[in-house]
C-alpha cells in the first residue's frame, strides 16, 4: 500500500499536541507467538512459552515505575497460562492489555497462506473485520473488559482499519512504522511518514501513536525528503542510504533495545526532544525474552546485551532527561483536544502542521 493510499485510511486528521512540556515514555511489547521471522506464516509454531518470563522482565519496569501495555495475540490468548500470567498482572496493574492482529494464525481462516496475506491490507475488509471481531471477543473472554489499544501485525495497516477501529470502539491505534517501508513484501509504505502523533476519526476521536522511529542526524530538515527519495528507489540506492547512516547524516534510529545499541537510542531521544517530541513509546518484542525466538536473541550474551540495554535506557530517560513513564492508554489525556478544522481540506500525515 502506497503512502498516498495509507494517507487517505486516515480521515479528519489533526496534530496531537502535549499539554505540557513533561516528557513521558510508554513500553510497548508486542506480545505474541513464535514464529519464524524470514517465513513469519509457514514457520509460525505458535507457542507462546517466552511469556512465562514475563516476571523478570516487569522487575526491570517496575524499579523505574513503566508500566507495559502488551499487545496480545490469537494465539497467546488460547494458552492458558499466558492468559493466567497477564491476568495476575492487570489484576495488581503490573501491566494494560490491547490487541495486535496477526491474520495468519487468527481465524476465520480463507485467505490463501501466503507472505503476502500476512498485511491486513491484502485481504478484502470483510476478512479483516471477522479476524479483528474473532481476536477482540477472544480478549473479552480472557479479561473482562473490550481492548482499546490495536496493533497491525506487521504493521500491516490497511485502508479500511481506521474505520474498522473506529467502529468496534478502539481509542488508539500504533500500526505505523516510520521511515519504513514493506512494499517489496506487499506491505504499506511508510517511508514518508514521521513519527509524530495524531488524531483521527470520523466520529469518535481517535490517537495514532506510531512506533518511536525517527531520522536523526546533521543533515537537518532536507535528511528526511534526501532519505525518503533514496529508500523508495529501493535496493540501486541502498549504498547511499548506508553512507548517510554511518556518517551520521540522516541515522534510522528505533527506540528499541532490538538492534539499536544505548547510544545510538540516546542520539534518538535527543533528536526527537530537539524537534518538541513529547511522548515516547518504547517497543520492543516477547521472544526476545527467550533465547533463540527471533533474530535479536540468538545467545546467553544476546539476552544479557537486550536486558542492559532495556535498563540503560530507561535510567537515561529517568535519571538524565527527567522522564515520567505512563501505561499508552493515558497518553490521551496528556494531549490537547482535538479540534477539527472548520472548512478545511482534509490534512493527512504527511501535510500535517508541526
């Protein structure tokens, strides 16, 4: 799906400003099955055993007050001990819940299996609804209570999700991936795209927080447009787009312990407080807490290297840039109203002020 297509799923958009100057970060964890990350659908074992670890990892989140909002899959919703762990944690507010649709392991079933099927947006919107439909009653079933906060597996966004979310009462969104593009695999394209927060709806009001992906660098404001042209002509330009990392042009930098080293977080963190970035979500994935489950974890050191960098940037966000941290869901609150514009043309994304 193409940044103009994505732009227009994203109706009455509106920049979401901070009330305030105080800085908050949010942990994100994408909590979720198994599976085998260069085939995500033939490899998927959908074992869910890593989330037993859950334990050490709210120690770590808890010594700096973080409370984490897990972003459930179908399948870990159908183990009982999963289920058991995350419940134990929402009844003492160790943690929130929300929902991430992975469409190849959530019925019903029809779609051919294939790589590209594995993005919502190749499925027709009547698909897409029963699998968000399947996986929501499944959560309520679990907890109690209808999620709120929604994930595309793969960030895999399509044209119909917004107002499918919109329909079925979420209240935030965090399907877009910045500065990234999955087209080659059938996949949106957000290459364009910053990782600001906005709201959107047609109706209710809802906040898209996007994954915490940013360019960052001496290039300045021409970096982003430079990065965007080189990135959508694809693999002929990839040398230069691998020059302007290493020269600190313009770096692609994730707030993740998964493939982004403390300093490299650090130099993303300022460049964002730098633009007036406010809130922060900090993501990473469950398998990483298991040895072996995805290419960030592979060793012993590998799991140690990922919890020392999970602490270290949480105390440099804590103790040196005076951050507080709050699950995602009281993020709204935080932001001022939106306002729609009166008698205006439809803003999007990419156009949006600020």
């Amino acid at each position: 799906m193409s940044s103009t297509v994505l732009d227009a799923a994203f109706r009455n958009v509106r920049p979401a400003l901070p009330l305030t100057d105080r800085r908050v970060c949010s942990v994100v964890i994408d909590a979720e099955e198994d599976f085998d990350w260069d085939s995500p659908v033939q490899g998927t074992s959908q074992s869910t055993g890593h989330i037993r670890n859950f334990r050490v990892l709210v120690e770590i989140l808890q010594a700096y007050g973080a409370t984490p909002t897990y972003l459930l899959t179908y399948p870990v919703l159908q183990d009982p001990h999963a289920v058991a762990i995350i419940r134990h944690q929402l009844e003492t507010g160790a943690c929130d819940a929300g929902l991430q649709l992975h469409p190849w392991v959530t019925p019903p079933f029809g779609e051919a299996r294939s790589p590209r099927t594995s993005f919502l947006g190749n499925l027709d919107a009547n698909q897409e609804e029963q699998k968000l439909l399947t996986l929501k009653s499944a959560f309520i079933d679990c907890f109690g209570f209808a999620p709120r906060v929604y994930r595309a597996g793969r960030y895999g966004l399509s044209h119909e999700t917004p107002l499918l979310l919109e329909k079925h009462g979420f209240t935030i969104d965090t399907s877009i991936a910045p500065r990234t593009s999955f087209a080659p695999d059938g996949g949106p394209d957000y290459t364009r795209h910053d990782n600001g927060l906005f709201w959107f709806g047609t109706r209710d009001t809802l906040l898209e927080v996007p994954l915490c992906r940013g360019l960052v660098g001496w290039g300045g404001s021409w970096a982003p447009p430079l990065y965007g042209m080189l990135a959508e002509r694809g693999e002929p330009r990839s040398g230069m787009l691998a020059l302007m990392a290493r020269s600190r042009c313009a770096e692609r930098i994730t707030l993740s312990p998964e493939g982004n080293d403390i300093t490299a977080m650090q130099r993303l963190v300022r460049g964002l407080l730098g633009r007036g970035e406010r809130i922060f979500p900090l993501s990473f994935h469950s398998s990483s807490l298991q040895i072996g489950q995805n290419p960030y974890v592979r060793s012993t050191a590998d799991l140690h290297v990922f919890y020392d960098r999970l602490s270290a940037i949480l105390d440099h966000m804590a103790s040196k840039l005076d951050f507080g941290f709050a699950p995602i869901a009281d993020v709204p609150a935080m932001l001022r109203p939106a306002i729609r514009p009166a008698m205006t043309p439809a803003m999007t994304p990419a156009t949006r002020p600020g």
